[in-house]
C-alpha cells in the first residue's frame, strides 16, 4: 500500500483494519468513530484505502456498504473474489474462505462480482 500522506484519522482507520478480521459496515464505522473524526473524513479514506487495494467492499442484503481487509490486492487489481455470509438472525458478516470461480460469458467482460449467501452463523442455529 503506497500511502503518501499519513494523517492521525488515517492511521485510525489502517490500525482498526489490521486488527479486526471481521467486516464492518460503513454505517457502523462512521458510528464507531464518531467522537475521532466526521463521517466524510471516515468516507474519503475508505474509498482511498479501497482503490490502494487495502480493503475491498460489498453490500449486505439491504443494500448496506461493508467493508473488510483485502489479502492479496494491489491498487490495480482487487484479487478478493470470495463470497461473503450475512446472518439473518444477529447480521453478523463474513468473508468466507473458499473459491468462487467466476464463468466466462461469451462476448463479455466481467470486472466485477459479488456473491452474499444469507443464512445463520454457527452461534444463531
């Protein structure tokens, strides 16, 4: 990740992803880190640490942006396609570790895909 300026609120944030393996939405970021930082501050480097390959984001089933940290992406190529679990009891949200091979469609170009299987978590059964 090639960050050229370091700000306090950026740190913040890099320091939160590297210590958290679970995904957090948006909203509940913005939540956490209210008393730090404004919500567009909080925005502008997500999007930043996105685009540098940092973090990768997906949406819930209602729509809600999620983000979580990347593993092996760089800033021109996100490598996270794996799926992602949303339980529908407690919305816990995960990335799952396995393969999802994408197909090939003729006469297109797939940049982009995302899969969100919902059902529940090994504590909501």
């Amino acid at each position: 990740m090639a960050i050229i300026r370091k700000t306090k609120s950026l740190e913040t944030i890099v320091t939160f992803f590297e210590e958290s393996k679970d995904a957090i939405s948006a909203v509940s970021l913005v939540d956490l880190l209210r008393k730090k930082m404004n919500k567009t501050t909080i925005y502008r480097i997500l999007e930043r640490l996105e685009s540098e390959g940092f973090i990768h984001s997906f949406l819930d089933k209602n729509g809600l942006k999620w983000y979580a940290t990347c593993q092996d992406c760089s800033a021109t190529q996100h490598s996270d396609i794996h799926p992602h679990f949303q339980c529908e009891s407690c919305g816990k949200v995960d990335c799952l570790p396995v393969e999802v091979k994408i197909p090939s469609i003729p006469n297109r170009e797939i940049n982009f895909s995302q899969v969100l299987l919902i059902g529940k978590c090994e504590q909501c059964m």
